[in-house]
C-alpha cells in the first residue's frame, strides 16, 4: 500500500507544479486552488509512505520521480527545452529509482 501512496503523493506533487506553472505568478485564480490542493494532498499521501518506507529512502523516491515528471511534463506541455545533459541525468534518476526498488531491502520493512 505504501507503493501506492507514493504514486498519488508524486501525481499530485507534479499536478501542483505545473499548475504553479500555469498560475502565472500567482495570477490565475484556478491554477493556484489546484496548486494549493496538489501540494496539501502530496505531502499527505508522503506522510502516509513514511510508516513503512524509511524517511529518506520515500523523500528520494518521491522528488526523484516528481522531477523526471515534471521535466517531462515541462517538455511536452509547457514546450520547453532539454539539452542532452539534462536528458542524461534524468536517465541516471531514472536508473537509481529502478535500483533502489530492485535492489534495496530498506524499502521493505
């Protein structure tokens, strides 16, 4: 279950970031009310991981993955840019996140 809450957690932490994005400085009444309840429910759902994921090992996984997230969102919504650089280092994210859940016994307490 704890697997579970982590996906809701980076779902609605992505959600909020790009409505942050699209508030336009906090200029868009709707995007910051999405803002605001993404960010309430993620770190929610974050809090919940923490009973049965280590702190650190959850907080890794949760930024890890809101960041490639993002970045992709970033790139196909917004229309921004990445260079190579920034899609190799999303690459090695990637790679850590597969390692540690395949890998790690600390995330299964």
């Amino acid at each position: 279950m704890s697997f579970l809450y982590l996906v809701i957690a980076v779902i609605a932490e992505v959600l909020a970031t790009s409505a942050l994005k699209a508030s336009n400085g906090f200029t868009e009444l709707w995007p910051v009310i999405l803002m605001i309840a993404g960010y309430a429910i993620a770190l929610f759902f974050l809090g919940l991981t923490f009973k049965s994921i280590p702190m650190g090992l959850a907080y890794a996984l949760w930024s890890g993955a809101g960041i490639i997230l993002i970045s992709s969102v970033g790139w196909i919504y917004f229309k921004q840019q990445l260079d190579m650089a920034a899609m190799i280092g999303l690459a090695f994210m990637i790679l850590g996140i597969v390692i540690i859940n395949v890998f790690s016994k600390s995330t299964h307490l």
